[in-house]
C-alpha cells in the first residue's frame, strides 16, 4: 500500500534588514490553518524574538506574501 505524504507547512522568519533567522524555529504543520491559527496567536512573542517578516512555506515552497510583523 503506498503511503500518502502530507504536506508540511511552516514559517520562516526574518529580521527588519531582511536577515534569515534561525531562531525562534517554526513548529510544523500538517495544515495551512493550523500553521495561520498558531502565527495568530504567537507574533506579539515573535515580535519580542526580533521576528519583523513570517513567510508561510509548504515544504520549501512559499506560500502567499510575507507577513508584517510589528508591536500593535
């Protein structure tokens, strides 16, 4: 029986000069939803980590425009 793969959806974050960062690291998802839920209710913790720009990927494929991330 072959096996199904689920997709994996995950955020990737920069700083505000546009840096990669390798931490905080994103947990992973099975579903777009969920990975949107968790941003929601996470970014004002992400935004004390530093984090000004979340990219939602599906594997390594990017998914919609950079999330702007900034303290309300």
């Amino acid at each position: 029986m072959p096996t199904t793969e689920r997709a994996q959806w995950r955020w990737s974050f920069r700083n505000r000069s546009d840096e990669s960062l390798d931490r905080p690291v994103s947990p992973v998802f099975t579903s777009r939803f969920d990975a949107e839920s968790w941003l929601g209710e996470h970014w004002r913790g992400l935004v004390s980590d530093h984090v000004a720009r979340a990219q939602l990927l599906e594997g390594e494929t990017k998914v919609g425009s950079p999330v702007e991330l900034r303290a309300a």
